[in-house]
C-alpha cells in the first residue's frame, strides 16, 4: 500500500470520527440519514485495511492475542479512567457492574459508545478465519447467511436482545467490513466522474425516498435497527462510495483530517464523557458546535500528547541501554 494511499485512509477515518461525534451532538434532522453512514464507513475503511493472520504470515493465535491487545487493552484502560474519573465527579452517572460486564446495548451515556470496540472485535476475529476460506464463493455464502441471520433475529425482536458486548452485531457489521475487504482493489473507480456521479445521483434519490416516507431505512447497529435486508447493504454501500470518491478528490486539500483520523480511537472513547464531565463540572450546555469542537480538539490533543510522551520514553530508554 502506497503512503498516498495511506494518507487518503487516514482522511476517511477523520471524516468518519467527525460523522460519529456529529451524529452524538444532538442535531435530529439529520437522523435517520446519517446513521447510513456512521458506523458502516468506520467498518468499510477496518476491512480495507484488514490482513488476516494468512496474509500476515502468523498464526491464528498470535494474530487473535494482537488483536485483543490492540483493542481490549484500550477498552480498558479508558473504562476504567473513567469510572473512577466519575466515581468523584458524579457517581450516580455510572452504569451497575452487571452492565459494564455485559456491555452492548446495556451500556449507554457514558460508555454509550464502547459497543463499537467489542463488536468491531468480534467482528475482526470472525472475518479473519471467514477469509481464510480457500474457496471464496464459500466466504460470500457465509457472509449471506450470517447477514440474513443477523436480519431475522433482529426483525423477530420485540426489543434489542442484550448480548454479551454485543456480539450478535457480527452478523450485521462483517457485510460492511467484508465488502472494504473485497473492494479494496477497485477503490480508485470510486473517483471516476461517471462513478462519482452515479452514485451522488443514488444518494439523493434514496434521502428523496426517504424524505417522501417511500422508504423508512432507519439503521442502526448498536440497537440492532434492520429491516431491509438488500437496502441495509445498497444504501449505506452508495453513500460509501460517494464520500470515499469525494475524499480521494479532495484529500489534499483536507490533509488535516488525517490527524483526528490517526486519533480516531481516542474520540471515539471521549467525546461523550468529555462532554458530560463539562456539564457537571461548569454547567455546560450541550449544542452541536460546541459539542463537536470539544470532541474532536480534546482527544486529539490528549493522543498526541501521549504519543509524544511515548517517543521521549523510548529515547531515554535508548540511551539508558547504550
């Protein structure tokens, strides 16, 4: 993978870090369109650039155990900042352990977002052995089943089942990780005009559709919201394609997306507690730009200090051992 490549990645992650935090800050008019996007860029941008343990020439285990360090250690350390950051501040604003433990749909307000790292999680190990699959057409009748699957236990529920960190989400959010996996190849026809275009011209007739109530596509991953199994995947795959073309256009005039983007995990764990520390602590008032401002600049702040203090440890520890 080229660095030009890299940079264009690290400014669709930014880009979809802001969507998140935007989506969070209050603003309602824009739901249910931008939940086609919140979460389904951040698990299409994960399968581009996902190799599994094959790839990496590693096995499965040691390819699992870096996994689970890259994403459960921060899961948490950040958890457990903040429980005992609000244990202070306000106590009566953390979940019971018994949530916390379970996670998922359990867990909202402050740990409202942590669902997204346990089922991204699971949904990385799973597609690791899927892929590995010699035959693909066998991978693509896994993925179908265990998307429909995902669809039937969802539209057979009367309320979101509340599963252990939210796992049963694998079977909706693998469609998405798979489908940047597989098209990772092809992501430079995202930027053709007749493309670009194209796909433009799809978004505004489904938000038409959507607008005129022709169509109720209200999707949401946490809250396990699918009802349309070929629209859950078309829609969200458009508007996928129509912002990655855009990016790629336009990244170099947008470099400094590249910077939430490198922070994307660090906003993604603070942006809700940061606010709602702010609204204990001084009385703050929660309003979009603000909201948005405050958890996107914070965080970032806070992750490059961190890899600062990082690279000065490591150079003493250099010097210390010469």
């Amino acid at each position: 993978m080229s660095n030009k490549r890299i940079d264009y990645l690290d400014v669709a992650k930014g880009v979809a870090i802001f969507i998140v935090v935007y989506g969070h800050s209050g603003v309602r008019w824009i739901f249910p369109y931008i939940s086609w996007i919140q979460m389904t860029l951040f698990f299409f941008i994960g399968g581009i650039l996902f190799q599994n343990a094959k790839e990496k020439n590693t096995s499965n285990l040691s390819w699992s155990m870096s996994k689970a360090k890259h994403l459960l250690i921060p899961y948490i350390v950040f958890g457990t900042s903040m429980y005992l950051i609000f244990l202070v501040i306000a106590p009566e604003l953390l979940p019971s352990f018994e949530k916390i433990f379970i996670g998922g749909v359990r867990l909202q307000g402050l740990y409202g977002v942590y669902w997204f790292i346990t089922a991204y999680f699971g949904t990385t190990i799973a597609f690791n052995f899927i892929s590995q699959i010699k035959n693909r057409y066998v991978q693509y009748a896994i993925l179908i089943v265990m998307n429909l699957l995902g669809h039937v236990l969802t539209m057979t529920a009367s309320e979101p089942r509340a599963i252990f960190w939210n796992l049963d989400v694998v079977l909706i959010s693998i469609t998405y990780f798979a489908l940047g996996y597989y098209i990772k190849g092809y992501l430079h026809y995202f930027k053709n005009i007749y493309v670009l275009i194209s796909s433009f011209v799809l978004v505004v007739f489904f938000v038409t559709l959507q607008i005129n109530d022709v169509i109720d596509l209200r999707m949401g991953m946490k809250y396990k919201q699918y009802a349309h199994p070929l629209l859950d995947v078309i829609v969200p795959l458009v508007c996928i394609v129509a912002i990655l073309g855009v990016i790629q256009i336009t990244s170099k005039y947008i470099k400094f997306m590249k910077y939430p983007g490198a922070a994307s995990l660090y906003i993604m764990y603070m942006h809700i507690p940061l606010a709602t520390g702010f609204r204990v602590l001084f009385e703050y008032k929660k309003e979009p730009f603000s909201f948005v401002i405050m958890g996107m600049i914070l965080p970032m702040i806070i992750y490059y200090l961190h890899q600062w203090a990082k690279r000065e440890w490591h150079k003493k520890r250099k010097i210390l051992h010469a």
